[in-house]
C-alpha cells in the first residue's frame, strides 16, 4: 500500500473541503450557496486552490431539505476563472443521494478523475454535505489507487476529514456505500 504520512497538506479552499492528494484531488460539500457572496468566495476559493476541474455528483434537479432547488455555480466558476485567464471544465455526474452508481459509472468517474490529474488539472469532487457520494467515490479512488483496501480505506478517509466540521460523522453515509468501497480493487 502507498504510504500518506509525509505528505503535506495545503490550505483548503472552504470548511467541509478535504485533499485526498494535496495539491491533485480536493473533495467535499456543494461549493455554492443561496447567498450569492459566499458562493462567490467558495469558488474563487477553489481557483486560488489551483482547482482546474470540478466534478459534481449532484443530481440537476436535486434539493434541499424545504424542496428548494441548490443554486448554481458553475456561471460563476467559468466567469471567474475567464477573468484569471485560467481553464476550468465542469461535468456532472449524478449519483441519487444516499445510493451507489453502478460499477461501470464509478469506473468511468474515476476514470475522469485520473484523466485530469494527469492533463496537471487538480480536480474537485463534490455532493451536497461531502460525505455520502462523495466519500464513496474518494473511497474507491482510495483503493484503486493502493492507498488503503477494504475496511482501511474507511479508516483514511475519516483521517482526511478529520479536521472537516461535521468530519466525525460517516463517510460515506450508508451501508451500500461502505460496502461498495470494500469490495473496490487496486486498478479497478
């Protein structure tokens, strides 16, 4: 298994964000909001990260927890990143809150996510809270990768969100996803 301890960790753009690979890989929360000026900041926040590719597992037509739909951001991502002159892309990959993608969908997600490390694009992984979906394609990145397998890779991605407000609660979120993560396998 790849060793993690000596790596250093910079800054993170916004609380509830957490680097998986400092530097490659950031993940965590929805990077908007309904007030238009933390929106702002969240995602000037992930620019001066060095975020050049953000991938959201948001369903379009997902809400919150009044049935109000999540304002956008992904205007603001480009038009921001147009006037830094910097080149960010943004997909979406939806993934039904609480549920697991198929094995081919989480295939091709961290696909993308390999992809664009490589292209020296940091990328950025994103659901509504960062735990449940988010946490599950983390995991599986995890043991692709050879950070960590089974049980362990839950262990590391509680360590990575220690410092996360809210990180002590479960990532992922249910059972389906714990045992998705398990059972993912190095190059999978």
């Amino acid at each position: 298994m790849r060793e993690r301890k000596n790596m250093s960790y910079p800054a993170v753009p916004f609380d509830r964000s957490y680097w998986v690979v400092p530097g490659r890989f950031l993940a965590g929360c929805y990077p908007g909001d309904l007030d238009a000026g933390v929106a702002r900041g969240k995602v000037q926040g992930l620019l001066d990260a060095g975020i050049r590719h953000v991938v959201n597992l948001m369903e379009e037509t997902e809400t919150n927890w009044d049935g109000e739909p999540f304002a956008g951001y992904r205007e603001e991502l480009l038009q921001r990143a147009g006037e830094m002159e910097i080149d960010v892309s943004w997909a979406r990959r939806p993934i039904r809150d609480m549920a697991v993608p198929s094995r081919g969908e989480m295939t091709g997600i961290l696909n993308e996510i390999d992809g664009v490390i490589t292209a020296e694009k940091p990328v950025y992984v994103h659901c509504w809270g960062g735990k449940g979906r988010t946490g599950t394609v983390v995991g599986c990145y995890l043991a692709r990768h050879a950070f960590a397998s089974g049980e362990r890779v839950l262990e590391m991605i509680r360590e990575l969100r220690a410092n996360v407000p809210g990180g002590g609660y479960d990532s992922p979120e249910t059972e389906r996803q714990r045992e998705m993560v398990c059972s993912w396998k190095i190059g999978e």
